[in-house]
C-alpha cells in the first residue's frame, strides 16, 4: 500500500524532547534553510554541486542565521510547529537583530504553560521582591562557576581553578555583596566590580596583557566574548518562550530595556563558560567557528540551558505559591503548621 507523502510534518510527529534537554543550536551563514520532504534542511552552493544538509528540528533550541542566509515560509512554519527559536545575526553570530532592532523571532504557539507566567507576574510588581530574585540568581552564579571551574579539566589544563585565591576572594566578597545591596542599582555595580575580577583573572592566566572588556573590540578575546555571549542569550531566550515568561520582565537590567531578562537569565552561566573558553580560544588561535564549536559542547556538557531552565522555573513557582498563600489565609496557616 502506497501511503500519500505528506507536505509537512505537524507537531503530533514530532517525538517530544523537553526544552531543557534538546541538544542543538545552530549558527548558519551563506546558505538557505528550506522545507523538503517534510524536513528542514538547509542548502549550501558549491562551485560543482549543491548540498543538502539536515536538521534535527525535534531536538534543536535556537537557530541563528547569519551573513548570507535566506529562509522560507515553510521552513518557519515547521520551526514553529516545533517551538525552534530563530534569530537574525550578523557574521560570527554578533550583533543579534531581526529587522533594526535586536530581537527574537520566537514561534507563535501560545500552547505552553501558564502557571509560570502567572507565577513569574505575581512576585515581580513588587520591587523588594525582584531585588530578591535578582539576588538568589546572582547567588547562583556564583555557585554554577565555582562547582564548573573545580570541575572541568580543560579548564584546569589551562590553569583556571576554581580554588585560586583570587577566584575565592572575588566570589566570597561578591557573595557578601549581594547580601548587602540596597536596591538593584548597587547590585549591579557590585555585579559589574565581580565581572571585571573574573576578567583579570582569567587575562593574566591565559598572558592576555592590558585586557580591555570592550564588546565590538577588534582583538580575539573580545570577538569570541561577544559570540560566545550571543549563544547564552539564544539558550536564555529558549528558557523563557518554553515557560511562557516575556522577556521584558527583568530582575536587574532594567524594566525598559526590550528583551532584558534574557540578559539577567544568561548570567547564570555565561562567566562561568563563554569567558574563560573565548580566552582559551583566543590564545590557541582558533577561528571563530572553532570556538563556537567548543563554547556550544561546553554550554551542552555542563548542562547550561538546564540550569536556567530551572532557576527560572523556580523562582516562578515560589512566587506563585507565596501568594497563593497570601490570598488564602487558612492555607497560610496550616502551610506554616507543616513547616
């Protein structure tokens, strides 16, 4: 029996993969992504043959296309279906924009989750509230770069310890930090202090002298930094559509600021893996897919988009139950009888 070839394949054939446990994210540049035999593929032109390469939509996070790629509508309309993220970038993956400004296509099934959002909007109108989220992420920072950095043997190789004195003195007097800031304003100048330790740090083991953070900077380290940063802000932005949380709800970039918890979602781990690896990278002189390549297997070996998915995730959910408990006082009471 000849069984009729379908168009494309509708969300029911996809094998479900959780969001925090898909595997992919993919930099393309100089191709076309297109639907074909009920795939996404994407097509690259030789100076003899054209090829055609697959890709696994069931199982990827992000897509970022870059110089030189086109896309159709079938292709999108699969990629949706499949809830895959897709972003606009220029060469190397930096700067990120869809149109002119700095976006994501995110798909448009509204078919997710509510409790989180619901969760998320219940704490986050309340300033102490977000000043106290702002600081149980920070924390976690701080705990996701000292369990990695005490870990991870190519980082060890390169001589980046966790256990370095000057590693522990910046986390312990960041730590401290945290637990006195006022208000977000003082959090992110001690954030900012931290961030430049941790630079130092890493510049003088890798021989990196006179190092100067300055995205768009012309030198290697900082290429890598800025395309290295674009990839955790394509896993934080997958964390958040999967929840159903908006991105303009941030604990400390700024309520204005378009897209800002995606920010404040990626610094769970992005000092802890894009900076010592886009030094790394740099002082063996990698090119800059190389590095992509090796930032990409960290962010999946130490489980990164796992890790934000839950932080996230939680902190919905204990703002969720602490106002439930608020609005209904006999619940209160006996959750503090069984606590």
């Amino acid at each position: 029996m000849v069984r009729e070839q379908r168009e494309y394949l509708t969300p029911t054939d996809l094998k479900h993969i959780l969001f925090s446990k898909r595997a992919n994210l993919y930099y393309l540049e100089k191709c076309r992504v297109m639907q074909k035999d009920g795939r996404v593929l994407y097509l690259t032109q030789g100076k003899k043959e054209n090829c055609y390469y697959n890709i696994p939509i069931a199982n990827t996070t992000t897509i970022l296309l870059g110089t030189g790629t086109s896309i159709t509508q079938a292709a999108v309309r699969m990629l949706s279906a499949a809830g895959v993220l897709i972003g606009f970038c220029g060469g190397g993956g930096t700067p990120l924009f869809a149109s002119t400004e700095i976006e994501w296509l995110s798909p448009q099934n509204e078919y997710r989750p509510t409790q989180y959002v619901q969760g998320w909007l219940a704490g986050w109108w309340e300033e102490d509230k977000r000043l106290a989220a702002a600081k149980k992420f920070q924390l976690a920072r701080c705990s996701f770069l000292e369990t990695v950095w005490n870990r991870d043997a190519d980082l060890a190789e390169n001589g980046i310890d966790g256990e370095d004195e000057a590693v522990e003195s910046a986390l312990e007097t960041y730590r401290h930090n945290i637990q006195r800031a006022q208000d977000v304003q003082h959090l992110l100048t001690h954030e900012a202090h931290f961030a430049k330790s941790l630079y130092a740090y890493v510049a003088e083991t890798m021989d990196v002298e006179d190092f100067v953070r300055n995205p768009r900077g012309g030198d290697q380290a900082n290429r890598n930094l800025d395309q290295g940063n674009y990839l955790a802000y394509g896993l934080a932005a997958s964390a958040l559509w999967v929840l159903g949380i908006p991105h303009g709800f941030a604990l400390m970039h700024g309520k204005t600021r378009r897209g800002a918890l995606v920010f404040d979602v990626a610094d769970l781990v992005k000092d802890t893996l894009v900076l010592p690896f886009a030094f790394i990278a740099a002082s063996e002189g990698l090119s800059g897919q190389e590095f992509r390549e090796m930032c990409l297997n960290k962010l999946v070996e130490h489980k990164a988009l796992d890790y934000m998915y839950e932080k996230v995730k939680a902190q919905s959910l204990a703002w969720k139950e602490e106002k439930e408990h608020h609005d209904d006082p006999h619940r209160q009471s006996e959750y503090e009888e069984g606590n």
